[in-house]
C-alpha cells in the first residue's frame, strides 16, 4: 500500500511539474485585468509607474548601445539574451516590450491566470504560481538581476528599492 501511495504522489508530483513547464506568458495586461484598483492594492499601477515597466525601453537608447559595443556583444542591446534576462521577459517576443512585468517574477500565468485558480493560493501555486514567502526571497530574486553583473551596476539597497515596488494585497 506504502508503494502505491508514493507512486501515487510521484505522479502528481511529477505532473505539477510538467504543468508549470508548459506554462505561456500571458502578458501584465492579463494580470492587470484582475491586480489593480485599491481593493488589489494597485498592484497593476505600481508596476506602470515603475522603472520595471520601463526596463526594456532603457535598451533601447544609444548608452545601452555603447555598453553593448564596449562589451563585444554580436546583437543591439535590445535584441542580445545577456540584457533580455533581466531587462524583459524573453520567453515571449510579443511581451518583451513589457519590460520587467508580473510574470518576471511570479512565473508564466497561462495556467494560474484563471479565477478559479487565483482565489485558491494553493491551486495557484501548484498551477506554477511562484510566491515569496519572506523578504528573503524577495530579495533573492532582486538581486539575480540587481548584481554587479550588470554592467550599470551601483550599489543595490534592498529596502530601499523594495519600498517602491512592493504590492501586496490589502488583508481584509
């Protein structure tokens, strides 16, 4: 019975996995459809009037295209992966304009975008949803792009520049 059961919950393993690897962009215009206005804590308007939003549009301006040149990259700072990683998301060419959106950090939302799913954390979360759970993590996941591998690079002050760009949902 024991084997029956962990193999039973391989299989889910196994298949949540599957399910999040499949997972489409879905672009900050889907999410903000639900993540905005004061009941969801503005969290779609605090993206709009963040330097996130704008990320990918600072490649596109003739200092990236110097650091571009001055590091020996073969492509345009807006079209090499090496600045696509942090300043867009690259999986989807049709939202890389999109700059550094929900999906940059909270994973691909083709299967969690749902009603359904979203009012269940859990459902959400197993459907690839990523959540922090600490400002530790957080802060993890910040300073994968906010690095002195950046070739703009200053220091980084976490709290800081948290301050701008967190959006939690109001308790209650």
């Amino acid at each position: 019975m024991k084997k029956i059961i962990s193999l039973f919950l391989a299989a889910i393993v196994l298949l949540s996995f599957s399910v999040i690897a499949q997972n489409k962009y879905v672009g900050a215009k889907m999410c903000g459809m639900c993540h905005k206005g004061d009941k969801k804590g503005s969290q779609f308007e605090i993206w709009q009037k963040s330097k996130h939003a704008e990320a990918y549009k600072t490649l596109t301006n003739a200092k990236s295209a110097e650091i571009a040149k001055a590091k020996g990259l073969k492509k345009a700072a807006n079209e090499s992966p090496e600045c696509l990683e942090c300043h867009a998301i690259s999986g989807d060419v049709k939202l890389v304009a999109d700059g550094v959106q929900c999906e940059s950090c909270h994973g691909a939302g083709s299967a969690f975008k749902a009603m359904p799913v979203m009012k269940d954390h859990a459902k959400a979360i197993a459907a690839g949803l990523t959540d922090f759970k600490d400002k530790g993590a957080i802060e993890k996941k910040c300073t994968s792009c906010h690095n002195e591998k950046s070739p703009t690079h200053k220091s980084f002050k976490f709290e800081e520049m948290w301050s701008k760009i967190k959006h939690p949902i109001p308790k209650g």
